[in-house]
C-alpha cells in the first residue's frame, strides 16, 4: 500500500527496504507517482515532481537503468513514451491476498 503524498518518506523507507533499492528522494517521488497514478509521459512526471528538464531526464535514465521502470509508447499518441514502475518492482505495490 502506498502512503499519502505527506507520508512519502515512509513510502521511501519502505519501499527501499523491501526491495533492497537505494534511491534519492527525487526518485522515489517519481516512483510514488507512477504508484499512485499509474503509467504517466514524461513531462507530465516532471510536472508532478517540479524537477527541472536536466535533473529530470538524469533521474528517469537513472531509474530506467536500475530496471526500476519500464517505458512503452503511448498507444493513443505514437510520439509520447509512457513510464511506469517496472513488472519486477510492482509486486511491492500489491494488496497481500
């Protein structure tokens, strides 16, 4: 479960122990978005999170290399690429049955 937008230093403590991933702040603002929201473009993350174009790309190539998110292209607007939390780091975000 994901904590609230003020909660999201428990959401980054939690989310780092459970999947072993040391991230910065600003990434784990980017992971909680997508959590919450799902799959968003780019400039609409770097909207939500208020980082500049260069500190955005830098976190987003950053979290595409950790195999942190996955990208794909929007199947509506062929020229936007969709983010969203990759399918090995989703599992954290499930309800337990």
């Amino acid at each position: 479960q994901v904590a609230d937008e003020n909660g999201s230093e428990t959401f980054k403590e939690k989310f780092q122990s459970e999947t072993n991933v040391k991230c910065l702040h600003n990434e784990v603002r980017i992971i909680y978005e997508l959590a919450t929201h799902g799959p968003l473009p780019s400039l609409e993350i770097m909207r939500r999170t208020g980082r500049s174009i260069s500190a955005h790309n830098i976190d987003i190539k950053r979290l595409l290399e950790a195999n942190i998110l996955s990208s794909k292209q929007c199947e509506i607007d062929k020229r936007k690429k969709l983010f969203d939390i990759s399918d090995n780091v989703k599992s954290y975000f499930r309800e337990p049955s």
